[in-house]
C-alpha cells in the first residue's frame, strides 16, 4: 500500500492538473467555498492547518448573488457604529491566485497593491478574468487585514474585519538604556495582515498593530545588539514587551569635532558598504555617540565591509570603511568631524552650452576602497544647468554622469581610481580626462577643503549631444513627445523608461538628445499613433539624423447603430517584430462618426481587439503588417450580446474536506468552448457577453457529461432563463 507521505503529494498535483485542463472552482455558498479551498489547498500542496485556516476564512465572508462574469463587486462591513466612519477610511486589492503561491500577505504587500473603498465601503472590480481565481484583501484603520477565500468573478461578497490587536513594549540595550532606531521586526508566516518592521523612538518604545492574538515571532535590531523571540504568545491584555538587546561588541567609534575634543551627540551609523546604499535590502545601524569620549558601540553585526559614517549639525560627514571580524573586542574607528563644504557645478555639454534636467551623481571616496567609491549623492540640474551639493565633508569627490542604465557609473568610479593612484591603467596627469574618447573625460575630480563653498564648470567633454529631426512621410512632426529607454537585461520584450530628459518635438519636427556616450541610444516617438522606437547612432560631430516614422496603418469604421461609439476601445498589440521595438499594446479611440485610423506601424505582427459593454467584443489576432501601407479593416459590428443564467437542481452537496469537479460549458455550431463555469454548490452559473445564436449546453459531473441540450441565446434584452434538472 502506498504510504500517506507519497499519497498526499500526488492528490495534490492530481488536482492541479486537473485544474488546469478543466478550468474547475467558483466559489458560492458555504459548501461551494469549501470545495475551492479545498482545491486550492490541494493545488499549492497546504497542509491541514492552512487548510483548517482558509475554510475559517471563508465562513467571513457572505457570498451574494451573480454579477457580470468578469467582475467581482463587494462591501466591507462594520459594526453598527462604526460603519460610517471607518468605511471612508478603508482599502481594498485584489491579487490573482498563483498555483503555488504565498498563503499569507504582508501589510507592506497591501499596501504596494491597495486602493480607496468607496465612502460607503463599497468595492468594484472589472476586467477579470473569469477562468481565473482571485482573493479580496480588506482592510481599514484599527482592524486587521482579512483576505477572501480563493473565488472567481461573476459574484458579489460582504467581508467582515474584525479589530487589530495593538501590540507595545520598549527596546532596551546590555545596560538598560533607552535604544533608539531599533528596528523591531513581527512575523508569522500563515496570518495575513503581519505589519511591516518598525523603529523604537528616541525612548526605545515601539507599538504596531498585529492580526490578532497568537503565536508570532518577534525580533530586534539594533547598535545594541539583537535579540529573537520566537513563539510568543500575543493576548489581549497583555502587559507591555521589554526587549533586552545582546551580542558581542563589534564595532567602536570614536567621534571628535573639529578642535580634535570629542564630540558628544553625534549621529553614528553603521551600514552595508553596497554601492547602490538605497536598495530595498540595504542594512542600517544607528547610535549616538555617547560619554565623555563620544563613543558609539555595535554589537552582533555580521562579520564583512561596513560603512561608519558619523554626522552632527553644522558640520560635515564624516565616512570610513570598517572590516568586521570575529576577533575579541571588535574594531574601532575614528571619525572627526569638520565644517561642512558646499560644492555648486554647472554642467555644460562639449560645446559649451548648459545641461538641464540631466541626472549627475556625486561620488565621495572614503579611502581604503579597492572597488570604487561606495558612496554616491544623486541630483539634477536645473534649468540653467546648475547643481548644488551642501553639507559634504573635506575630502576627495568625483562628479560623473550615470552610465547609459540611468543608475551610478561605478566603472569610471574605479578608472579614476586607478588613474589617480598612478595606476599602469593610465598617467598621473590629467591628460586622460582631456581626450574625449577616455572615460574619465566627462569626469571632475574635485577636493574640498573644510567650510569651503566651492564653484567649478563641468564640461561633459566624453559626451555628445545629437539632433534629431522627427518626420512623417517627409513632413515635420511638432510636438512629440520622446522618450530614452533599454531594453531591460534577461526579459525578451520588456523596457524601461531612463531618467534623462528629451525635449517634445519643435516646429520643424527637431530634438535635441541629452548628453550621450558616443554608440548607440534607444529612442521611442510617441506622435499620436503607435509608439515607434528607432536605434539613434550618437556620434561626435553633432550631425543631424532623420526619423522617418513608419508608414504603416489600421484603417476602419465601427458600425455607431450596434454600439455606443463613446464607450468604444480599440486595443492594438504588438506581438512580434522584426526590428527592436517592444512588445507592447496601445488603446484607441474611433471618432465621432466611427471611423479611425491607427498610424505608425511598423513592420511586425499585431493583434487587434475592440469591445464595447454590453456587446460582442471584435478580435483579429496574427495581423502580419509590413509596415508600408494601410490595412483596411473595413465596417466591424459590435453586435448585442446575450446572456445566459441557470440552475442544475439536484446537485448533491460535496463532503466538507472534499472537492468534485463540476462544470458547465457552453460550446458553438463549430465545435470552439465558448465559456467553461463551475458548478457551486446552489447549482447557479451565469454567462455574460456571449455571441447570440445556437449553442450546446453541456453538464458535466466529475468529468461525465451529465446533461446535454441545445439552446438558443437571444441578443441583448433580458438573459435567457434555464432550470436543468439532473
């Protein structure tokens, strides 16, 4: 007999498979809720206790009647009292159910995700997909996230919150003092609703509001130290938390003033020496220096590089990379600080003239880097091509534009480098910083001294600007907007935008591109129809380049007596290319009499679909356009859709901790699916936007077709009506 440790896994992906051919699992009233957990736990292979927890789930939330098949609609509910307040206050998201996904989610998720309910707690949302699961997060101030049950679009739900469990305590160091800054982290992997990290306060006191009583784990981290909890047992009525930092020393600094006394006060940090310095794992320690010697301790940080950077009001900063080891005692550094310099650039291009809105960074060398500078100030110019940095401490800076990425050029960070310590890379001299084809000649090294406003010109001498000129059929085009962007590293057909400048066109249809490496630059012209995307040669000299966008054309008329022109949407896609362009899809509009034209198109194949509510939406799919000519899509009706609701009498509830596969499906004269729904438990399904005409009503129960009628679904008017019975 086959053992329960291999038996539950292949159930499990039984049911996914399953799944996934048939298109199973709506979710309706109580027993139909309890299949799709079911069939959900079984696909994202759950144990019994999320399992358990799902089910518990799905008793919150009350399951209304049908709605239109791509929407879910709903309400958050209150009680009494507080329905009018807090519904103003509360947010909802939606997320797509993934086959092996995450059980729990995160406040810091939700929020990324989350928008406004309606002022009366109502929610809607539109354009889902019906074959697809989805969950409904709500949440609203004082009360505890709570996401559905896994369920499809085509109903309505009411989802009850129910009140946060606020949860206090302080932070405290070895010693018994007050840690500030301390980052207090909550987690427990099967609730949803765990609120994201937050810092003590100046008095190491913390607070956060937690899903509600139970077993969590709680950590600290801190200057102090760190300390774990795990498994404790949050309760209403609990007393305040106290934690106790620990861990051994690791590192000691030491913060003086400029008269060389020790500067009591002074902020300290400890953090990742990672060139980025901002990123979403980027890792931070903040103390204050302390006691008649201004020292400021660390304790328990992993062994690696550091940056200690220690700051006070009025003067500058002062950074220096540490090594931590595990040797006894850690490592101690120094820092003193002096008056802050002030640096202002203006940025010109090789021809002399001011760069505005132009990224530049600021890169400062602590000493002791092998791999470049890891420290770097960000900023644009203005409009007259100026840049202004304050508070900087004395020492060693270099400016340098981004590289092509739009993120810090830490190549030319560590040229420079090498070229400043006499490297056999390059001479002592500057010579390399006045030949443009060298990387460091769009670069300025500068030192400032203490209190010092410093003021130089920046040449981007290794840069070009080129001029484009923007045409259509030889004809300028005035007023088009251009965009630089990159075709993002690993992801065939996905781009990104960079942050540089590009002036819309002008009257005769030119551009002037920011300062650019000699090579090559991606442009997208978005002049009204397509967006059209060119490679840009930028080469020294500052010639002209013409771009001549693509003459190719999507011409039609939508028939105004079968839909309401104003809510009609054309989608265009492109799927394929020959050249460099994006995948990417654009939406448009016909005019008032219907008709429309879609320009710029280049040579690729496209997809084209054009709905309206309440209509049969119109799909080509594999248009091939050579990107010379129009294509003449001629009149396109959108006829009215019909609609069709029923009920299967007869259906025998599904056993709780069981699931079944029970589906309708309507299918065409042709043979082609139409639409596939489950069977939930009351036997009710619904199709919305279906072509009138003939169609084949199929019943199916536990992969046998159980009932089978031909029907004929009338055009728009009220839905046609069945009652099958098994």
């Amino acid at each position: 007999m086959m053992s329960r440790r291999f038996l539950w896994p292949l159930l499990a992906l039984l049911g996914a498979l399953i799944v996934a051919l048939l298109s199973s699992g709506d979710a309706s009233d109580e027993e139909g809720r309890h299949d799709t957990v079911s069939l959900i736990a079984s696909e994202s292979g759950v144990g019994a206790g999320e399992l358990s927890a799902l089910r518990a789930d799905a008793r919150r939330v009350e399951v209304g009647e049908n709605v239109e098949e791509d929407v879910i609609a709903g309400r958050i509910r209150f009680a009494k009292r507080e329905q009018g307040a807090l519904a103003q206050q509360a947010r909802v998201s939606i997320v797509e159910v993934g086959g092996f996904g995450a059980l729990a989610m995160g406040m810091e998720e939700f929020d990324a995700s989350s928008r406004a309910a309606e002022s009366d707690g109502s929610f809607l949302f539109r354009s889902l997909d019906p074959g697809k699961f989805f969950r409904i997060s709500a949440w609203a101030p004082g009360h505890a996230l709570f996401r559905t049950a896994p369920l499809r679009p085509g109903r309505s739900v009411e989802v009850s919150l129910s009140p946060a469990l606020l949860v206090t305590g302080t932070v405290v160091d070895s010693v018994g003092n007050a840690a500030g800054g301390v980052k207090v982290t909550l987690r427990n992997m099967r609730k949803d609703g765990v609120p994201g990290p937050t810092e003590t306060d100046m008095h190491g006191a913390f607070s956060f509001e937690s899903p509600g009583p139970g077993k969590y784990d709680l950590s600290a981290v801190g200057a102090g130290g760190t300390v774990q909890l795990e498994g404790i047992e949050l309760k209403e009525g609990m007393q305040p938390l106290r934690l106790v930092l620990g861990g051994d020393l690791s590192v000691t600094a030491r913060v003086r003033g400029p008269d060389g006394l020790p500067l009591v006060g002074a902020h300290v940090v400890v953090e990742r020496a990672v060139a980025s310095g901002q990123g979403k794992d980027h890792f931070q320690l903040v103390a204050r220096a302390r006691g008649e010697a201004a020292v400021a301790k660390f304790f328990d940080i992993p062994t690696g590089a550091w940056l200690c950077r220690a700051s006070h009001p009025g003067l500058g900063v002062a950074t220096r990379r540490v090594h931590v080891t595990n040797s006894p005692g850690g490592v101690e550094v120094s820092l003193q600080l002096l008056p802050a310099a002030s640096l202002k650039a203006k940025v010109v291009d090789d021809a002399g003239g001011a760069v505005s809105e132009f990224p530049v960074n600021l890169h400062e060398d602590p000493g002791e880097f092998k791999e470049g500078f890891p420290v770097v100030r960000g900023a644009v110019t203005d409009a007259d091509g100026f840049v202004r940095w304050d508070d900087l401490p004395p020492g060693s800076f270099l400016l340098a534009p981004p590289a092509a990425s739009g993120r810090p050029d830490y190549r030319v960070v560590g040229i420079d480098r090498d070229h400043e310590k006499g490297h056999p890379h390059g001479e002592k001299e500057d010579e390399r910083r006045t030949d443009s084809r060298s990387p460091l000649a769009s670069t300025l090294r500068v030192q400032l001294q203490a209190g010092e406003l410093r003021e130089v010109q920046w040449a981007l001498s290794g840069h070009t600007r080129m001029s484009v000129r923007v045409l259509r059929a030889g004809q300028p085009v005035v007023g088009a907007p251009l965009t630089l962007v990159r075709q993002d590293p690993g992801r065939r057909g996905t781009w990104s935008e960079l942050p540089f400048h590009v002036p819309e066109t002008g009257q005769q249809g030119e551009s002037l591109l920011p300062p650019w490496r000699p090579g090559v630059a991606t442009l997208q012209i978005d002049a009204g129809g397509f967006p059209a995307v060119f490679d840009v040669t930028v080469r020294s000299g500052g010639d002209w380049e013409n771009l001549e966008l693509p003459l190719g054309s999507l011409v039609g008329r939508i028939d105004g007596a079968e839909a309401p022109l104003d809510s009609v949407r054309i989608n265009v896609a492109l799927e394929a290319s020959r050249g460099i362009a994006p995948r990417q899809s654009h939406e448009f509009f016909p005019n008032k009499d219907g008709a429309f034209g879609i320009i710029d198109l280049a040579r690729g194949r496209y997809s084209v679909e054009i709905t309206s509510p309440g209509r049969v939406s119109w799909e080509m799919e594999q248009l091939n356009h050579d990107g010379a000519g129009p294509i003449d899509l001629g009149l396109i009706d959108l006829p009215q859709a019909g609609a069709l609701v029923g009920q299967v009498l007869g259906i025998v509830p599904v056993e709780k901790g069981f699931f079944a596969i029970r589906l309708v499906r309507l299918i065409g004269l042709d043979g082609r699916v139409q639409g596939v729904r489950d069977l939930p438990g009351d036997g009710v399904f619904r199709f919305n936007q279906v072509p009138p005409g003939p169609y084949s009503l199929e019943v199916l129960i536990d992969g046998e077709v159980a009932i089978n009628r031909m029907i004929e679904i009338p055009a728009g008017g009220d839905p046609l009506r069945l009652e099958l019975q098994r």
